[in-house]
C-alpha cells in the first residue's frame, strides 16, 4: 500500500511540542514545520494519530498540489483527483480556502471553484450532486493557496481534535484541551513527578496532566471522526477502527501521581471536579488562593494560565502577589501561560524557557522558571 502524506495542525507557538509528541508516538518522516507537522503513512495512521495526538489541532490529507496560476488552473487541479472514495451524491461537503501571494486573492472566491470543481464531477458520474453544509458537513475539504501553487487536503478529524468530550463545563475564559497538552509537554514535566494548577478554572491543565500519565489516548472520548462519514469507510475499516481503539484502551495505565487542581472559587471547583469525572481520571481538588501557596512540602511541578485582563480581571498588585508567592516555591518549577507582560516583569529571576504563543485571538508567552 503506497505512503499518503498527512498534515498535523498546530496552534502557532506549539510546533515543536507537536513534533515531539509526533516522534514519540511513533509517526514517520515527521518534521517540523510552521503551522504544522507533516508525517507519512498508511490511511490507518491518520486515523491513530486522531485518536491519540494531545496537541494537535485537526489531522488532514493531502490529496494533491499542482501549479495554480489562474481560475481554471484551480478548477482543473481538483477535478483531476478522484473524489469518489470520499463523496457520494448522497453526502455534504464544506470548503475552506487560505490564499496569499497568489493571483487568486479571495479565499471565499477559491472555495467556489473548489466546490464547483468536486460537485461537477461526481453530477457528471451519477446524474446528481452532493449539498453544501457548512455546520456539520460529512467532507471538510481545504485548499491553502500560496505563491500561485495549491495544496488539497480533506479533514479527518471532523470536529476540531481540541473537542475531547469530557468538558461539559468551561467557564468564563476556557482554555483549549490541546493547548494545554503542549504547554504540559513544553514544561518538561516527567509524568510520574507532584504536579499542581493553583489556579485552574474548569480544570483543563490538570485534567489533561492525568490522561497524560495514564497514557489514556486523547481521542477515545470521541464519539465520531470526520473520516468515519467518507464515501470510502466500510464495515471492514470500522472493525478495523474498534480493534485500534481497544489496543489503546488496552495500554492505558491506572497509575498516576498526585496532581492537584485549587482554586479559590468553589463554583469553579465543582465544574472541574464534574469535567474530571467526565474524563474518568482522579484528581486532588483544594479551595485556595493561590497566594496561599507554601514550599515547604516536596517540590512540584506547576502549570497554570493565570487570569489577565483581557479575558479575565486581574490588577497589578495581584500579579505582583501571584510572582512573590512563586518566588517562595524554592526547588519548584513554575510554568505560566501568561497573556500579560506583568507576570514576566515581576519575577525577578529570567525564565528557563520562553515561548511565544496563540491563545485563541490572544498574544501570550509560555514561560517556565526554575525557582531557586
């Protein structure tokens, strides 16, 4: 069976976290790459990395590039490849489009010719064509445009890889399940060592921190992947489908080591513990301020994303209480995903490691300090 190339998506600034865990579980001809990983493999294998990479966004296809300098260039390029192993009249379709540097300028403008180019041929075969949907479509199809060359990809993850399933509650400012997963990877945490989020919202650090230890693939709370809707997947993929999610199951582990998640807010505190049962792991759960943090115990590991004004209140002064509580914490490692320069400035030491990121529309920087 020939090699198909995929695409990993990845929350700018999380690259290389992404092409770490794409390593580590085993994908081929990985590389890094900005915006994304691409990998190699059978069809099965984008299907394994749905169901078990923690940080990426979505998983797609690549099903063809050629030259695009102009509208019929495009039109021609995708009804040259096959779409009948993915669509049938009977299924719907979305297309998205990036374009830069290119003569074709307007993406809503390239994702009409993209669908009118697939829709053209499969009414050409069967007499009838698919519909468009754009909230919950069977296919999701996607052109990137750059510098006159086309790229096709088909989706699929279906809904975004960030959706585990176990958050029934997110609270006032939410932080992606993936993103998460990266800034945990990017803390250098070991897995078996004390980890604590002193301020952890709707619980999604410490959550993501247990499925982590435990090696509980991310995507086994999913109910559907968006490439369980093609034209293509038979009965004979779907067992074959239920056979990987079992091995997986199979390999996760009851250990874990203590991670805790506080917070000063009780509400807050029983929507994480809800969010944890949903996701099936156990978590240690304090109401406290997290300036009532003390170093006197073993040395942990934190990871947290304190709040910031834009999404969150936050003031000075509790920024600069927040980083002299830290700063007590001799021994600890402190990560902070922190989307104000206040937090940066007051601590008084430079951090270890320091990395630009995306939070959702926000500016952040992920910082990790080793307290001395």
């Amino acid at each position: 069976m020939s090699m198909l190339e995929f695409y990993a998506a990845a929350i700018p600034g999380t690259e290389t976290a992404l092409c770490d865990e794409m390593h580590e579980l085993g994908f081929a001809s990985v590389r890094l790459n900005r915006g994304g990983i691409p990998f190699r493999g059978e069809p099965s294998e984008g299907w394994r990395a749905c169901l078990t990479s923690r940080i990426a966004q979505r998983i797609q296809l690549l099903l063809g590039r050629f030259p695009c300098p102009s509208e019929q260039a495009l039109f021609d390029g995708v009804a040259a490849i096959d779409w009948s192993p993915y669509l049938s009249p009977e299924h719907t379709l979305s297309v998205s489009a990036v374009c830069t540097a290119s003569s074709i300028t307007h993406s809503g403008f390239a994702a009409l010719k993209v669908k009118d180019a697939i829709v053209d041929q499969i009414r050409a075969r069967s007499g009838r064509r698919p519909s468009v949907e754009r909230q919950d479509p069977d296919v999701r199809i996607f052109l990137y445009l750059a510098n006159d060359k086309a790229a096709i990809y088909l989706d699929l993850s279906g809904e975004p890889l960030h959706r585990r399933g176990y958050r029934k509650d997110a609270g006032e400012a939410p932080l992606r399940e993936t993103l998460a997963a990266a800034i945990l990877r990017m803390s250098r945490w070991d897995r078996t060592s004390p980890l604590v989020d002193p301020m952890c919202g709707s619980g999604t650090i410490a959550i993501e921190a247990a499925l982590w230890a435990r090696n509980i693939a991310p995507g086994l709370s999913r109910p559907q992947f968006g490439f369980e809707r093609w034209a293509s997947f038979d009965p004979d993929e779907a067992e074959r489908l239920r056979t990987m999610r079992g091995e997986l199951r199979a390999a996760a582990s009851s250990q874990s080591p203590r991670i805790m998640a506080a917070d000063n807010d009780p509400d807050v505190l029983d929507m994480a513990r809800s969010n944890a049962r949903a996701a099936g792991v156990k978590l240690a759960f304090k109401e406290r301020d997290v300036r009532e943090m003390q170093g006197d115990q073993a040395a942990h590991t934190v990871v947290t994303n304190p709040p910031y004004g834009v999404r969150l209140e936050k003031s000075p002064l509790f920024c600069r209480e927040v980083t002299s509580t830290f700063s007590r914490l001799h021994g600890w490692r402190v990560c902070l995903l922190a989307g104000t320069p206040d937090y940066e400035r007051d601590l008084s030491t430079a951090p270890q490691f320091r990395r630009p990121i995306k939070n959702g529309d926000l500016d952040c920087v992920f910082l990790v300090y080793d307290i001395k």
